[in-house]
C-alpha cells in the first residue's frame, strides 16, 4: 500500500548569506505528498526531481535505498596516484589513510559527510537517506525525502481502510498470526470490499505496517503500536457515523 510521503528542508550547502534562496525557503520546511495534494511550499527549481523521489517512496516507503548505498568506496579513504601500486589494485593507486576536511559551500559538501573518512565509521551508514538537493548551486537547499505514513487518500484510500480495521482487529485481540487475523474477517468483509482481503493482501498490509512502525512482529504473532492505536482513532474521528458502522470500528 502506497505512503504518505513528506520532504523536510535539513541544510543549504551554498552560501545563503551571499546567494539568499528567492524561494524563502527555512530550514524545516516540509512538503507533503497524501495521495492526491502537494502540500507545501513548492519551488518549480526542485519539482522535477522532488517528484521523481516522491513517486518512488510513495510506493517503496521505507524500505526504498538509493542504489548508491551498496558502493563499497564511501569506506575507503582518498587516495593519490602510484603507478608502482598497480601490481597489487589493478589500478595504480595508494590510499592516503587521512581525513580530507574541505573547506565549506564546495562540490565537496555534496558527498555524505561520513564517506571517505579515516578511519572509517563503524556502521554502513552512508547514504541512508534519500535525499533531493535543488540545483541552483549557489544555495543547493538540500530536502530528505521519507515515508510519515501510511497513505489515505486518492487511489490509496481502499488499502488504508483495510490497515485500519487490521489495527482495530489486533488491538481488540493482539498475538494473531496472519492466518488467524485473516479468518477472523467474515466471508463478506473478506471478498465484497475492495481490495478482496486474502491472505496474501492481508500479510502484505501488515507488511507495511512493519515499515511504519505501526505493528510489531514477534515469532509469527502481530501486534499494533501505540502510534497505530492513535492513528486508527485519529481516522475513526473524521468518518462519518456510517462509514465506522461499515468498517466495524466500534
């Protein structure tokens, strides 16, 4: 099921004071994606590529890793040229074994600020966010791109509906395994309610529930956040009197 999708300013890499952003952009400023509103201030400058991020965690959600992630040579550190070297690299390279510290509002500042460093850090971190940078370089406002949420509205709205009578299912009993969760829906709710709830559709919804943090998974056996529980409450106060009757929300 597709996510709600939020992109937060963290930095400007350029010189702001110098080349101040015409967008008026702050740092913390958001722009949301719920399924059928962009949300925010929205500068045309990064649109093109904001909206290529969006698509793809709108539908990946967390579980989205830029490609770039699984390059081994952000562990490495810099290195010079030593043509004597290519006997043992293939290359003719030597590593330098140092931290290069550039100064700022460089090319430099667009690398992850935990690559190349000697010695290396100790987890596989960099480029753990998914990040869109404006291109004006003067100011290169830089926006980290994540999933919030699950996603309720436009073509979304029928598998949001479905997560939330999961959660008011699993909060009412917790510990069911998927099998159990998915027979504990009638043979109505399960096949005339779009999207028909099989148990595939079922383990997937819970699937993504895992990634939002709104379920836990323990030997099998599911259970619902307290963020789920508020979110589901959340829903149940702007439906109407019908729609928590259809949905059994009681």
């Amino acid at each position: 099921m597709p996510f709600k999708v939020q992109a937060t300013l963290v930095r400007f890499l350029g010189n702001t004071e110098k080349y101040p952003c015409h967008q008026n952009y702050k740092i913390g400023d958001t722009i949301t994606f719920d399924g059928r509103t962009l949300e925010g201030n929205v500068c045309p400058e990064i649109l093109p590529a904001l909206a290529q991020k969006i698509q793809t965690i709108h539908a990946a959600g967390p579980r989205y890793v830029d490609p770039g992630y699984y390059n081994l040579f952000w562990y490495a550190p810099c290195s010079t040229a030593a043509p004597e070297n290519k006997k043992f690299d293939g290359n003719g390279f030597k590593p330098t074994l140092e931290s290069i510290n550039e100064p700022p509002h460089t090319l430099a500042e667009l690398v992850d600020p935990h690559a190349f460093q000697w010695p290396p850090v100790n987890e596989r971190i960099c480029l753990t966010d998914v990040n869109v940078i404006c291109p004006d370089a003067r100011t290169s406002a830089v926006f980290k791109v994540e999933a919030v949420d699950l996603c309720e509205f436009g073509e979304s709205a029928p598998y949001f509906r479905r997560s939330m009578t999961i959660i008011n299912k699993l909060n009412k009993k917790p510990g069911m395994t998927a099998e159990e969760l998915h027979g504990s829906f009638t043979e109505k709710q399960i096949l005339e309610i779009y999207p028909p709830l099989t148990l595939q559709m079922t383990e997937f919804l819970l699937e993504e529930m895992l990634c939002i943090n709104y379920a836990d998974e323990k030997d099998g056996k599911y259970f619902v956040t307290d963020a789920a529980v508020n979110r589901l409450n959340q829903f149940i106060s702007e439906i109407t009197e019908e729609e928590i009757d259809a949905l059994e929300l009681r």
